[in-house]
C-alpha cells in the first residue's frame, strides 16, 4: 500500500470515527434529555396528586406551597400547559375552600385573580385546551360573585360578569358537554329564573347529565395529567341542591354526599360541613313530623 493511499484511509477511519463519536455524544444527550423529562413529569404527576388531595381536604396551605413548587417545571415545553392548567388549580381551589372556611374576602379575590391570569396565559399558549378556559370561567364567576357580597366596585362586577358570558360563550361553542364545564355553570343557572332557561330543577337535571356521562367515559383514555376530575364534585353538588332547593330531598341529598364519600372518603367540605347540615335538616324534619303525626290529647 502506497503512502498516499495509507494516508487517505487514515483520514477516511478518522473521520468516521469522528462521526461516530458525534453520533454517539447525540443519542446520549437525546437519552439524558428523555431521562430528564421522565423524572420531571413524575416529579409534576406527584405534586397535581398532591394538588387535589389537598383540594378536598381543605388545606389551604399545602395549595399555596404545592402551586410554588410547580414553578420549576413551567418552563418544560412537553409540560407546559398542563403545569400552567394545575398551578391556576391549586390558586382556584384555595379559593373556593376558603369560601367554605370564610377566609376574609380580599383574601379571596387575591388567589382568584392570580388564578385567572394562570388560566389565561394557559389558554393563550394552548387555545384547544378548554379546561383552561373552563378554570377561568369559573374564576371570573366567583369573582363577581365575592365583590358582590362586600358590596364593593359595582363597575368590577359588572366587568367580570360580561367577560364570565364572553367565556361561557367561547366554551360552550367548542365542548357543550364538558362535565367540569356542566359543573362550573351549574351554581349560575340555579340562580337564573325558569322563563329565562334556568331554576333549580334545571341545574339538577345538568347535573344528572353530566354525571352520567362522566361515568360513562371513564375508561376514555387520556394523558395522566390531563384534568379527569368532576364524578366526585357533581356528586357533591347534587347533595347540596337536594339539600337547598324550595322542596328539599334530603334522602337524595343524603344519598349524593355518601357516594361523593365513596370516591373521596378525606373531603372535608362534604364530611365536615355539607353532610351534617344534610343530617340536621333530616332530624328536624322528622321531629316536625312527629308533632305532625302525634295523637292531640283531650
């Protein structure tokens, strides 16, 4: 073999060589980089888990801390949105549960809007992902709802009620039979006069609807992360419009929160706070009953 020729297959073994490195150095970056963003969507799976759990048991700190710990996964391309969709969540229903404990209002408004501007920014980013714009339908409601009741800023009422129907509008027209959609807009149809669409048996019957279907897409198969909630909560909110409408059923009503328990046995609002308003109700119902049904004496 001439020197040349020896030198030139030097040069083709070296640069082959070279390549195969570099192929390799990729396919291990590409594999650290699948690592990394394994271990980053079990580590935001166990904090959405966390999320809930704390949701139902009431526990308004864990929600502030857990919505804190999410920050470092917002960045992460292949978990933004639904990263986005949990951190407003965990905001959303630290909200709500302080409704249920009557957490001082201002309190209240400061969680909802830093929620509502999370949900936004999720449904900007992602605009086919309606559960973002369902949270902030939900979001702008209670708002309204909340300086409402302090009787403050008429103005600001008035605002988040027309952007809550811009919403409400913009969903319905792309997932009309969401259950988490239903359940959001259920307690606002309550309130709204039968000739107008709504009342109580209205809302009750959404319900209905929404539950059924719900139980019957459940083995509909979905990215771990991607909201599922709502059998429980539906269950809830028909044991509390059996509880309050004009003719209560409170057998119903007991029946409902039993079942939200079933699937939720550490709710604390249901527990602690709807069920034995559900139970009083029951044992003065049967006292005035009594006194109905008891023999008058001469």
């Amino acid at each position: 073999m001439t020197a040349s020729v020896c030198s030139n297959a030097q040069k083709i073994y070296a640069g082959t060589l070279v390549q195969l490195v570099a192929l390799l150095l990729t396919s291990v970056a590409t594999i650290t980089a699948a690592s990394n963003d394994d271990r980053s969507r079990e580590q935001v799976v166990k904090i959405v888990a966390q999320i809930q759990r704390a949701d139902y048991e009431g526990d308004r700190a864990s929600l502030k801390r857990l919505h804190g710990q999410m920050d470092s996964f917002v960045e992460r391309k292949n978990l933004a949105t639904q990263v986005g969709y949990w951190r407003a969540f965990a905001l959303w229903r630290r909200a709500i549960n302080g409704f249920n404990d009557n957490v001082d209002p201002a309190e209240l408004q400061a969680d909802l809007k830093q929620a509502l501007d999370e949900f936004d920014e999720t449904a900007r980013k992602a605009p086919a992902f309606v559960d973002a714009k369902i949270g902030a339908l939900s979001c702008v409601s209670l708002l309204g709802y909340s300086l409402r009741q302090s009787q403050k800023d008429p103005a600001q009422v008035q605002k988040f009620m027309a952007r809550a129907k811009q919403l409400w509008e913009e969903t319905a027209a792309i997932a009309q039979e969401n259950p988490r959609l239903l359940w959001v807009m259920g307690p606002n149809l309550w309130y709204v006069p039968a000739e107008r669409g709504g009342g109580q048996t209205r809302a009750i019957e959404m319900y209905e609807k929404s539950l059924e279907a719900i139980r019957n897409h459940k083995t509909t198969a979905s990215d771990t992360l991607d909201p599922r909630w709502g059998e429980p909560e539906l269950l809830m909110n028909l044991a509390w419009s059996n509880l309050n409408r004009t003719a209560p059923d409170l057998n119903a009503a007991e029946r409902y929160a039993h079942s939200a328990l079933e699937l939720v046995p550490y709710w604390h609002y249901v527990r602690d706070i709807l069920l034995p308003q559900i139970q009083e109700a029951k044992k003065k119902t049967e006292l005035k009953n009594s006194k109905l049904t008891r023999p008058s004496r001469h």
